[in-house]
C-alpha cells in the first residue's frame, strides 16, 4: 500500500502541474496503464487515489515539482503511444533508484544481451535513477580486452537507439565500473569471513567437493579454526597452491535443500594473465560473492539478471547479511533465445575459429555486430525488447518478428533502389527517342526527391535488364509497365531474352516490373542469410545511382527486399539482404 500511495502521490502531483488542479479520474488511470494488472483493484485504489489527490491539491509547487519528478518517465512503445512498464517494488522514500548492467568481456554482445541491458536502463531512466554499467571480469582465462571495446561500442549503440525510440534520456550509462579494479577490497571482506567464522580454505578434490555437496556430507576442512583457515587463505594469494589446489568457501549449510546453498566456493585460484591486471592476482571471486558485494559497494537498489539465476539468490543475501551489508532488491527476468540460430558465446565460438563463420560479425549470426552488418536498425531491437518488457517468462523470437520490427522503423526511412537479380536482357522496339525514367526516392516521401535515370534508344530500340523471375511468368501479348519508365507489349519470349514493343501512355493498372538500363547499369551482388551455416547470392544489375551507394547505407531494393551496403569491391556494390 505505501508503494502505491507514493505512486499515486507523484503521478497526482504531475497531474496537478500539467492541469493546475490533480483529479482523481485521470490519476487512476495513469495507474492503470503503469500497471494493468490493478484493473481488478479499482474499489480498493479509489481512496488511495482519493487521498492522494487531495493532498497534493494542498501542496505549492515547489512541493509539486519535487514529487512529480518521483513520477516513472514515459516511453513510447511499438505503436508510437505512451507505455509503461510495471512499478518497481522497494522504491525508497526518496525514489532513490541504481540499477546496473554486469556483462562479462568474454565475447561479443548478442541480441540476449539487449535484454539484460534494457530493463535496468528503462527502469533507471524512468525512475529518473543512476544506471551502471559494471564487467564483470574475474574469470581471466575467457576474458580479452578487445571484448571490454566491444561491448562499450555494441551497448552505446543500443542506448542511444533507446532515446531515439523511447524517449529515455540520456541514453548511456552514467559511470563505468571495472570489478577486477576492486579485488583487493573484495580480499579484505574475504578476510573477514574468514575471521568471523563464516568462510574456510578448503583442500579437497573438486570431484569430492561435488561428491559432498549432493550426498550432504560435510567437508573435513569445515571446522578448522580462523587462524588456520588465514594462514592457508595467505598461501593460495601468494602463490603455495596450484591452481585447483585449494578454494574458499561459504560456511552456511551441508543439508541445506537448495543446492547452491551448500557450503558454496566463493574464490577460487586461476593461474593465467588478466587482460587489465596481467600477473598481479591469481584468486578470484567467483560469481555469487563478486556480484552481491559490487552490487552493495556501488550502491545498486535493484539487481536485474536473467531468472537462471534465481537459486542464487539465497547464497548471495547470505553474504550481504555475514557482511553486514545492506540488502537490495533482486529481480530476475525471462531469457531470449532466436529461432534456429545460436545465441550463446559458447556455440558461436567454435564457428568463428572453425573458420565456417566469417567472424563475430558474420551476419548469419546474432550477435549485435552481425545483427547490424545485416541492416537490423539498432531501434528495432529496443522497440522488440520493450514491448517484451521485463516478464520472467523466457522468449523465443524469430527473424521474421525482428525483421517486422526492422521494417517499421526503416520503411518510412530509407531510400528505394531497383535491383535486378538474374537479369535478362529485354529489347523495347519503337520508341520515339530516348527515354527518360521519373523514379521517386520514397514513395511516401515527396521531400526525398526524384532520381531520374536515362535509357538511350539506338534505331528505335531500348535495351533494359529485367528479372528472370518477371521473365518466366511474361506472355506473348501481355501488356507490362517498366516502373517510371514506359508501357510495353511482350512480342516475343525465348529462353535467354525478351522482346517488348513501346506503347504511348501510361497504364498502371497492368503488372509492374522493376528494371535497370543495360548502358551504365551497377553490378551488384547481394548475399540473403539462410542460417548460422549458409546463405544465398544473388548476382545482378542495379540502377545506376546504385553506384552512390556506401558501406553502412540502409536501402530497400524494390520488390526484393531491405539491404545494407557491405562494402565494394571494384564497381561491383556488395549488399547484405535484411529481409523482406
């Protein structure tokens, strides 16, 4: 009920600002939408709302202004109306909200990562908070700098994307964390665990701790007193056990019905360089103590992570509780999965050292680089996580409900280009000259002007490229319009060509087909990803301004699809295909 009433409370006090006076109509449905499953609450938020109103109508308003900015900020959802998502529980009085992303720099970001990496930035940025953005870097054997880059490079992209689409700002993060930097204060709590009773140095066999944990049986280094447990702990830092040889562990229960609650291991020693550190450690937290002390540390209210997680959970309020440290919230959120193509590192992995992927941004794959080397706009990718919103039950997306996302955000966007795969050549008898073809950039967009592409005529006769798709379905006698250019009647079909013959006017109520001027038409190849393992290529003829085109441009090729230039290689336009 308080979480209600200080919501209540802060959405009155922006009603009051916007209107003058809060009324208790619009301030109960502006609850509604942040949170739809109240509507079976109406009768019991009435006299919230009730009092609310009346209490922020008796306030002045530098009283108003203050309140009103506990308000969540507004988002804009697919649809382009407000939308919001649900309130967050244990909101302090202040509404005091930090909220953190915690990637590990041990490969390249993929599309699982958005989702990990928008709902504490939505929610920081609608609680007007601070949002984080912390790696987690202990396990140094899978870790490399250029992943650190990589995901300050893939994430600002997406965030920025995010205040375009949404409207959240601003779109970043507002400090940088590195947790390895911290080791030497995350020893110093170790220590105390120590000291206190809470955590010992244990010798076992990793095959016998395993052993132990699931039969319940205690390990023999359980009751070893502090001083021992130090002395030992002193060893493993500086060198007196190999790798493997001996581990810290949480003293809590061998019996206890949560697994992972069992005497947890929570440092354990790994002999290979740190990326940032180089030789300087050789122990390190594992995931369970190093995330609940930095979250403590840094000051995080609420902890986002993916619902795998969950019977972690117990482990890591136990060490904030040993160490007397605050508690926080703990939420976790459903995973993303991509139908028919690999989303973990450690599936992508292989591919790109096999050599049958190009690299992390082979646009087969879902990684944000291959995602973006294929034409997925950045705002496509927040408006789909969005609208998933932070549910705890697990998705699974395909490419064609991220390509629909894709169009909405392009369609309106990007520049219309003809492109003819499989070309076959097509003769048009009996024009009167030259021609000239009229071609809108944008169909819907007059502003973006007209490109007008010239076709000479040699003894009456104009020759164009046209699709072998169009080609097969062509009968003797059918009336066709070339797009902008003229009307023809097909006179002849044979395997390798056409004939047309040129008609005055304009008809658009016949087929339409799209074309490209044999004389300074651009080779194009363009590559339609099929899955992570193929592809298919289309060779072809573009129209001539086609040629303009750079590495990075977003075009949509008319009646073929959406398409990114990749890149060039002499005349020749490399694209890859969107979709659809």
């Amino acid at each position: 009920m308080e979480d209600l009433m200080r919501l209540a409370m802060a959405l009155a006090a922006e009603n009051a600002l916007k209107h003058g006076e809060a009324r208790v109509q619009p301030v109960l449905g502006k609850i509604l939408a942040v949170d739809p499953g109240l509507k079976g609450r109406v009768r019991e938020l009435l006299p919230i709302v009730r009092e609310a109103v009346e209490r922020v109508n008796s306030m002045d308003p530098g009283e108003l202004e203050s309140l009103a900015s506990l308000a969540p900020a507004r988002g804009r959802g697919e649809g382009g109306g407000e939308r919001r998502w649900p309130p967050l529980e244990g909101v302090g009085p202040q509404g005091t909200v930090v909220t953190r992303v915690a990637p590990e720099p041990n490969g390249h970001p993929t599309l699982g990562h958005v989702k990990g990496l928008m709902v504490p930035f939505v929610y920081a940025r609608m609680y007007r908070g601070r949002f984080l953005l912390r790696f987690e870097d202990t396990n140094p054997r899978v870790e490399r700098l250029e992943f650190y880059d990589a995901i300050r490079e893939e994430f600002s992209i997406v965030l920025e994307a995010a205040e375009r689409r949404l409207g959240l700002s601003p779109g970043r993060w507002d400090e940088e964390i590195i947790e390895s930097d911290h080791l030497g204060e995350m020893y110093s709590h170790a220590e105390r665990l120590i000291s206190d009773g809470n955590a010992y140095v244990c010798t076992c066999p990793a095959e016998r701790v395993r052993r132990n944990r699931s039969a319940g049986v205690a390990c023999p280094h359980r009751d070893q007193p502090p001083e021992v447990n130090l002395e030992l702990w002193d060893r493993m830092l500086e060198g007196g056990f190999a790798e493997g040889e001996a581990h810290l562990r949480l003293k809590t229960s061998m019996t206890h019905p949560n697994l992972t609650m069992r005497d947890p291991g929570i440092f354990r020693i790994v002999d290979h360089p740190h990326p940032i550190q180089g030789d300087r450690y050789r122990v390190y937290p594992t995931y369970d103590f190093a995330v609940s002390v930095m979250d403590a540390l840094t000051g995080v209210t609420h902890a986002f992570r993916s619902k795998e997680f969950e019977p972690h959970v117990e482990v890591q309020r136990t060490i904030l509780k040993m160490l007397g440290f605050r508690q926080f919230e703990m939420i976790q959120f459903g995973r993303i999965t991509v139908e028919g193509l690999p989303l973990s590192k450690r599936h992508i992995r292989p591919l790109v050292s096999a050599g049958i992927l190009w690299g992390w941004d082979d646009p087969r794959i879902p990684t944000l680089r291959g995602l973006r080397r294929r034409g997925i706009a950045p705002e496509a990718l927040v408006a789909l996580m969005y609208d998933l919103g932070p549910s705890k039950v697990d998705s699974t997306v395909t490419m064609d409900a991220i390509a629909s996302y894709n169009r909405k955000w392009l369609d309106p966007r990007v520049p219309r280009y003809m492109f003819v795969a499989d070309p076959v050549r097509a003769e048009i008898h009996g024009a009167p000259g030259d021609l000239t073809a009229e071609v809108r950039v944008h169909p819907d967009r007059p502003e973006m002007g007209v490109r007008r592409i010239r076709v000479p005529a040699r003894a009456g006769v104009v020759e164009v490229y046209v699709s072998w798709s169009d080609h097969r379905r062509l009968r003797r006698g059918q009336e066709v319009r070339l797009r902008g250019l003229v009307n023809a009647e097909v006179r002849g079909v044979t395997p390798d060509g056409l004939t047309l013959r040129y008609l005055p006017g304009v008809r658009t109520d016949v087929p339409i087909i799209h074309w490209a001027p044999v004389e300074g038409a651009t080779p194009a190849v363009v590559l339609a990803p099929k899955s992570a393992y193929s592809y298919e290529s289309f060779g072809g003829f573009g129209e001539p301004a086609m040629s303009e085109l750079r590495e990075g441009d977003l075009v949509q090729l008319v009646r073929f699809g959406f398409a990114r230039v990749d890149g060039r290689e002499g005349a020749t336009v490399k694209l890859i295909r969107s979709h659809g």
